[in-house]
C-alpha cells in the first residue's frame, strides 16, 4: 500500500513539473513569435513598406535635400503690356529682335485689320488701306533674369496704354511633386526586386500590373514637374498692339455734280413722258384723219 502511494506521489509531481515546463515553453514560444511579428512589421515600414511610409522616411532621409528645395522659391511670373503705336508693321518685326535679343521666344501672333484676321500671311505683305487700323496681340517667353530689360525696351516702342503684373509662387507644389516622385521610384525598385525573385507566371502579371500602373504615374508627374520648373525659368508676356484710328479728312460739296446728274434725270423723265404722250394720241389721231378723208370724198361725190 506505502509503494502505490509512492508511486502516486511521484506521477502527480511528474504532472505537476511537466505542466509547469510547458507553460513556461508555451509563453517562450509566444514571445518569440510576437517579437518575429514586430520585427517584420518593422522591416516592411522601414523597408518593404515604401507605398504606405515612404515619404515619411523620405523626409528623415533627405530633409536637408527638402530644406534646400524649399529655400529655393519658384514663381510664375506673367506680363501684360498694351501700346499704341503708329506702324504695326514695322513694330512687329521690332518685338521678334527683342525677344530674340533676350533668349525667349515668340509663342503666338494674331494681327487683324478692322476685325478681319489677316495672319498668318508676312505682316509686311499685308495691303493695307488709308483708313484702315491694325491690331494683334503677341505672346511671347524670355527668361526671368532677363524680364524687367524686355519689357522696358518693348515700352519704348509705343504709347504705354495699360499694364499688368501678377505673380504665382508655386514652391509647395514643387516640393508635394518631388516628393511623391521620389516616393513612386522607390514603389518601383521595390517591384523590380518583387519581379525578379516571382517563382509563377500569374506573380509575375500581377507585379508588371502594378509596375505599369506605377511608371504612367511617375511619368505624369514628372512632367508636372517639369512644367512648373520651365514655368518658373520662363516668364510670359502678353503684348497687346493696336494703331490709333484713322478718319478720313470729309469732302466738300458744291452740289454741282448733284445738279448735272438731277438735271439728266429729268431730261429722260421728260422724253418718257413724251413717248407715251405720242403713243396714246396716235391712235387717236389716224383714226381722226381717216374719218376726214372719207368725209371730204363723200362731199366730192355728191357734188358730181
């Protein structure tokens, strides 16, 4: 009876310190996987996780790229100028060397004589009548630095009627741009290296999907970009030409001309009026000296 009890004793301790071992490796277990957990989700915010935290990490990577980018302000400058002059003609061909002078570029040119459009046809071929007045419009581009000594000299081309400045800064949107590009080039070296290491076909569909979808993005961005730092280099200028409007000197009138043209018309008035007097007496008139012939031989024959 004392050795089953011993016996007993023995198995339940067993039990008792098994239990306990397995708890304790249970909890171990446990532990490790929640730190594997940890560390993956780590991984992917700091390295497999470009598309959801790129651009914070961007911003602790490059923030002194991103300070320097943001020093750097980017402003969109537009000028509009209106001119009178006496001699479109020749002021056309003055603006073209100015803004060739400068380094810009001409963008557009309508001319227009009395609301006809006459361009595209050689501004200096255009026939042009003594009362007739031109006017256009001109846009064209120069490089900032050089704005201020373009306008000034296009000023001295003609009589200054109106002028406008106004001025758009598009540095935040600069910066937003840049950092989402650099953000979609990283999405997209990510899926090369997912691409290169795919093991099925379908993967491999799926990855060149995204990657499609991510290069038509960064190319559309990279033209946005492109455009405000082109914006940004290049200013506009609207030059507005018109000449001043001719009137025709009046002519006087003796009213000699108005006489002689009066007194034809009442000269041919008067032959009308004749022609369809003698129209309708005719008639009346043969009619009259038939009767007086036959009455005259009637009396002649009796008298026989």
């Amino acid at each position: 009876m004392k050795l089953k009890f011993n016996w007993f004793v023995i198995l339940m301790a067993g039990l008792i310190i098994g239990g306990i071992i397995g708890g304790i490796a249970t909890n171990i277990s446990y532990q490790r996987r929640a730190y594997e957990t940890e560390e993956s989700a780590s991984k992917f915010a700091t390295s497999g996780g470009e598309i959801a935290g790129e651009v914070v990490s961007e911003k602790m990577e490059g923030g002194d790229n991103l300070a320097e980018k943001s020093s750097e302000r980017l402003i969109i400058k537009t000028k509009f100028l209106s001119l009178e002059t006496k001699d479109l003609k020749k002021i056309y061909t003055k603006v073209e060397n100015i803004t060739s002078k400068y380094k810009g570029f001409v963008i557009s040119s309508s001319i227009n004589s009395n609301g006809y459009i006459i361009a595209p046809r050689p501004i200096e071929k255009t026939i042009q009548n003594e009362t007739e007045t031109l006017f256009g419009t001109i846009v064209l581009k120069v490089p900032v630095k050089n704005l201020e000594k373009a306008v000034k000299e296009l000023k001295e081309l003609g009589s200054l009627k109106s002028e406008q400045e106004s001025s758009e800064e598009v540095t935040e949107q600069h910066i937003d741009l840049s950092a989402r590009l650099r953000n979609l080039k990283r999405q997209e070296e990510r899926y090369l290296e997912i691409l290169s290491s795919a093991k099925t076909v379908e993967d491999m569909l799926k990855v060149e999907e995204q990657l499609s979808r991510v290069r038509e993005e960064i190319e559309s961005m990279e033209a946005q970009v492109d455009y405000l730092e082109k914006s940004a280099v290049m200013a506009t200028i609207t030059l507005e030409l018109f000449e001043p409007s001719k009137i025709a000197e009046p002519i006087v009138n003796w009213g000699i001309r108005d006489a002689f043209i009066k007194a034809i018309r009442n000269f041919v008035v008067v032959i009308n009026l004749a022609i369809v007097s003698v129209g309708t007496i005719l008639p009346i008139a043969v009619t009259a000296i038939l009767v007086w012939l036959i009455v005259i031989l009637w009396c002649r024959y009796k008298e026989k």
